[in-house]
C-alpha cells in the first residue's frame, strides 16, 4: 500500500496538470486519446509507455476492455475537490491587469483612427490585448470560483473553527482577495467603461478589410478577444458583484451570532441578577440591545391585519384609458399641405412669420421644415421675394436667425 500511495505522490508532483486534463474526460479513453493527452503535455515518445504503465499501477488509471482505460473515480473526486475548487489570487493583480487594458484600449483607438494607420503598430497591440483579455478571464473565473468557496468553508466551519477565528478569516479574504473587485464592478469606475469601449474597438477592427487580410491570426484573435470581452462584461463582472454580495451577508451572519454570543456571556455572568428582572426587564449590555418580544394577542392582530388586508383578495372594477386618436396630418407637414396653404394665402409677406401663426401647433421640426421648403425645393407656382432683413424667432432650445423672405402664388396663366 504505500509504495504505491508513494508513486501516486509522484505522479502527482510531477504530471499535475496531465492528471487533471484526465480527469476532465468522463469518457473510456481509447489507447490513442491517452497518447493524444500524453503528445499534448509533451511527454517524450520513448516515455510513453512507461508511463502509462507507471499510472495503471499507481491505480490513477484502471485497464478496461479493448485496451480502453478509465480513471479512478477517486483521483477524479480528489482532483474535483482541489483542482476545481479554483486558485485564489490577489485581487489587486486583476485590478492591475485591467488598468492595462484600459492603456492599451486607448492605444488601439490611437493606431486606428491615425491618419496612416501602422499595421505593425496594431498587430502588437491587440496581441497584448488578447494576452490580457484572457489572463483576466481565466484567472478571473479561478478567483471567483475560489473565493465562493472560500466563503462556503468559513460558514460551513463554525464547529471546528473560532467565531474569532471565522471573522479573522473573512476580513483577510475580504482584505486581500474582495475588496479591490469594487473598482472592477463600478459602472461609473473606470474599468466597466473600458471593457465597452475595447469591444466597440475590436467590431470596427473587423471593417479594415484589407488588414484583416493580411493576418489571419488577428482576425482569429479578434474573434476570440469579442468572445472573451461578451463573457467577461456578462458573466465575470456580475460574479464579482455576487461575491462582494455573499461577503457582506457572511459578515452579517457573524455579527449577528458574535452579538447573541456576547449577550448570553453577558446573562451567564449576572445569573443571580438577570434570572429576577428577566420577567419584566429588557437586559441591555454594553453596546448592545436586546428588545422583548411582542405579547402573542399583538402577533395575533399583526397577522390578522396582513392576512384580511394583503393576502386575501379584493376584486375591483378594472377602468383602462382610452386611446386617444390622431391623424397622420395633425402631427406632420406634408409638402401638399404646404402648397395648398402658399395657394390659398396668395400672396405673403413673410413666410417664415406666417409659418409660425398658421402651425402654431405642430413640432419645431415640421415648422422648420415648412419654412425653408420653398429655398430647398422650387415650385413652378411660387414666387420667392428675398428680403434684405433678417428674420428672428426664439425656439424652446434655440434662437432662429434667418433671412427674410416672401412667397407669392403664381397663377397657370400667368406663367
């Protein structure tokens, strides 16, 4: 038994990261999957062999039929534990890594939008940035999956560990590994933005065609750093939002407990004194407040009161608002209606003022519209008389200032 516990250990120490790739696979892995994982972890082909021989007798893979192999649903279990538990990292290293995103997000845009773009230029930054973009994303999802569990094992060790000892814990992780995620999580911050920005960035990279061309790996890394950017922005952000949640109710929860602790302590050491007013006595502590409990014919009205007047339900008549109906022709000017009005006035003196008296109650953009139609359009009818005299109207946002012109409608004979 323990040559072999002694050969697992040396497995493990010295092809950690294959065993886990193994595990990963549910499936029987034929003879060549298994040389597929081995090639991939650069394991020597004269080594090959031996050590798949060396791993079956280390029981980390079993022997199946026709030469298949599976692996130990121990080691399996095992490696889910402490593989898949995630790497807990500095969160001030993710805050940094994002501030260098956001450096190099302002490079890009720079180098894109120059006069002469430098291909090299951008080739160099969006390989940095892709390089970032996925640090921040892997270890970003390690952080996060590590830290949930973090905080699961200071709940869940309330029988083996302090109440002292739990809140040491938990400013620690929130110290080190929580706190510098709020800069990350900020709408209003500085990151948030930027990850908007940088992927605005990579969907306009996509419209240089003839740069795109000329390097299939950066269409190829442009397409991944989208995926990565969708996924950081939709998932990592909010999961780093959900771990500043689940911190701040585990505090809550300890407090609270800290708090029924100190006053039990507190009526443990005044027994003789506490057990004669506790009947009528609300027990104050130094800095803590204990109120008593509402006599049960109140709770009876309380719920009472909750039970006729919110939960059961009351039928009222349902009234709706009726639509009110408008024409297409009350809400814009058509140039038919412009038209007819300069016919039937005849002759005006000025249109832009008589635009304003006769549509007082359409838009400012139709009245607009109405009156430079005759300067952008002719008419064969219409007759334009400019005016040496400026024309000015006070708008909700703006001031007009215009020059002053006339209109008068020209008979067919008279052409």
């Amino acid at each position: 038994m323990m040559p072999r516990f002694t050969r697992f250990l040396a497995l493990a120490r010295e092809h950690t990261d294959l065993i886990v790739d193994l595990c990963a696979d549910p499936d029987v892995l034929s003879r060549a999957q298994l040389l597929h994982y081995l090639e991939h972890h650069d394991v020597a082909a004269a080594q090959k062999d031996a050590l798949i021989e060396e791993l079956s007798q280390a029981a980390i893979l079993l022997v199946e039929h026709d030469q298949g192999f599976t692996v130990n649903p121990a080691v399996v279990e095992l490696v889910n534990y402490y593989e898949r538990r995630g790497r807990l990292i500095s969160a001030t290293f993710l805050r940094d890594q994002m501030f260098q995103i956001a450096e190099l997000t302002d490079r890009l845009q720079r180098e894109l939008f120059a006069a002469e773009s430098d291909r090299t230029a951008i080739l160099d930054t969006i390989d940095d940035l892709y390089r970032l973009v996925r640090e921040v994303r892997e270890a970003g999802l390690d952080h996060y999956v590590a830290c949930m569990r973090l905080l699961g094992d200071i709940k869940r060790t309330g029988g083996q560990h302090t109440l002292e000892q739990r809140l040491q814990d938990l400013e620690t992780a929130q110290r080190r590994y929580i706190e510098p995620l709020r800069a990350l999580i900020d709408p209003s911050g500085e990151y948030v933005p930027r990850i908007a920005q940088l992927r605005r960035l990579t969907t306009e990279l996509g419209r240089h065609d003839t740069l795109l061309a000329q390097s299939q790996e950066l269409d190829s890394r442009r397409r991944r750093m989208i995926g990565d950017l969708h996924f950081i922005d939709h998932e990592l952000l909010r999961g780093f939002a959900a771990i500043i949640d689940t911190a701040r109710t585990l505090l809550r929860s300890l407090m609270d407990e800290k708090s029924i602790k100190d006053a039990l302590a507190f009526c443990l050491a005044r027994l003789d004194t506490i057990w004669a007013e506790i009947s009528a006595t609300t027990i104050v502590a130094t800095g803590r407040n204990t109120i008593h409990a509402a006599p049960l014919d109140r709770m009876e009205a309380f719920f009472g009161d909750i039970v006729h007047r919110r939960l059961l339900p009351r039928p009222r008549e349902i009234s709706i608002t009726r639509p009110e109906r408008s024409h297409a022709e009350d809400l814009v000017l058509t140039e038919g209606r412009i038209w007819h009005t300069i016919a039937t006035a005849g002759t005006v003196a000025s249109w832009p003022a008589f635009v304003t008296r006769a549509f007082p109650s359409y838009a400012e953009e139709e009245q607009l519209r109405a009156m430079v139609l005759p300067l952008l359009r002719p008419h064969p009818n219409v007759a334009l008389t400019l005016r040496d005299r400026p024309f000015i109207y006070q708008l909700a946002e703006q001031t007009l200032h215009m020059r002053d012109f006339g209109l008068r409608w020209k008979d067919s004979h008279a052409r």
